[in-house]
C-alpha cells in the first residue's frame, strides 16, 4: 500500500510539471491588469472596456460576448481562445496572437492588429471595418462574409486564406501576398490591389468589382465587372 501511494503521488507530480504552460499557473478568479493570466478559464459576458490587459494569457480561454472595447491587448496570447461575438472595437491588439482562435461574429472594427497572428483563425462573419491590418498573418484564416471595407492590409499575409463573400470595398491591399486565397464572391469594388503579391488571375473570376478597383500590371478585370456581391451581415 505504501509503494502504490508513493507511486501515485510521484504520477502526480509528474502530471503537474508536464502541464501545459500556463494552465496550471492560471488563476481565475485574478483581476484584470498587465500580464494577467487566464489561460483555460471561463470568462464569458464580462465589461472589460478600457482595460489593460497587455501582454495577458488567454490561450484556450472562452471570452464569448465579452465586451473589450478599447481595450489594451497587445501582445496578448488568445491561441485557440472563443471570442465568439467578442466586443474588440477599437481595442489594441498590436502583436497579439490569435492564432486558431474562434472569432465568429466578433466586432473588431476600428481595432489596431499590427503585426498580429492570425494564423488558421476563424473569423467568419466578423466585422473588421476600418481595422489597421498592416502586416497582420491572416494564413489559411477562415474570413467568410467577413466585413474588411476601408481596413488597412498593407503587408498582411493572406496565403490560402478563404475570403469567400467578403467585403474588401476600399481596402488597401499595398504589398498583401494573396497567394492561394481563395475570393470567391468577394466584393472587391474600390479595393486597391495594385501592388499585391503573387495574385493571378484566375483568382478573380465569380468575384466583383468595380472601375474605382485597382489591379497589378497584367491582371485584369473580368468580364462581368462592374458587378456587386456585397450582402448584408445577418
């Protein structure tokens, strides 16, 4: 009896110091500010508008309807984290990593994601109107129906992303690589791609545009522009 208590006491042990990073130091019920971590909590319909929660650990945590307007966020860890109808309007999320975070239907419009990671992010539905994109990794991010008029793309990574049905009216797309996304139904009226990256043409057809729509040298615009595919969120 002695042995099998050594035993599962030694296992346990164990399994503390195997733990995922940041899951077992996680304190819940810790108040928000600078550095907080929540790593795999449950923190859904909060009001954390204004709140600085820079540089916080949230990976794996649920912040579904949470609203975090104006929030500073940078370099937070949202990996694989819910923020499904999240509030992030206006927030700060420069540097941040969302990578395979659940985003359907989250307000980010007029938000700051310099140089964020979105990497395999859901984002379907998501309202990004405005948003400061510059160099933000959308790769193999899923974006359908996404709201992306007048948002800032320059420099951003949109490889093997899927774009269908979203609204990129107005968008400045300056130096974006769009290798492999996938547009279709895109609305793309107005939209400066000029200077995008490793777009061909093919990846144009069944999307619409407009005469204000800028293309690289050697694309051109389908026949069936000028047409619109823009449809209002439901």
């Amino acid at each position: 009896m002695g042995m099998f208590k050594s035993r599962t006491g030694w296992m346990f042990l164990l399994a503390l110091t195997v733990a995922p990073c940041g899951v077992a130091s996680a304190n819940c019920s810790q108040s928000p500010g600078p550095g907080i971590d929540w790593s795999g909590c449950n923190k859904p319909k909060l009001i954390l508008a204004g709140e600085d929660l820079s540089n916080g650990k949230f990976q794996r945590t649920d912040l579904s309807l949470t609203d975090l307007s104006k929030s500073n966020l940078s370099s937070a860890d949202f990996t694989e984290a819910t923020l499904r109808r999240t509030r992030l309007r206006g927030a700060n999320l420069q540097n941040a990593n969302l990578s395979k975070a659940m985003l359907d239907r989250v307000d980010l419009q007029g938000a700051d994601l310099t140089g964020a990671n979105m990497v395999k992010a859901e984002l379907h539905r998501g309202n990004l109107t405005g948003a400061k994109l510059t160099g933000t990794n959308f790769e193999k991010a899923e974006l359908g129906r996404a709201l992306l008029a007048n948002s800032d793309l320059t420099d951003a990574k949109l490889n093997r992303a899927y774009l269908a049905r979203i609204d990129l009216r107005g968008a400045n797309l300056a130096n974006a690589d769009l290798e492999g996304a996938e547009f279709y139904l895109a609305d793309l009226g107005g939209a400066d791609l000029s200077s995008a990256l490793n777009l061909v043409q093919d990846q144009l057809r069944e999307t619409c545009g407009d005469a204000d729509t800028k293309l690289p040298a050697g694309i051109t615009a389908p026949d069936t522009w000028p047409c619109v595919n823009h449809e209002p969120d439901e």
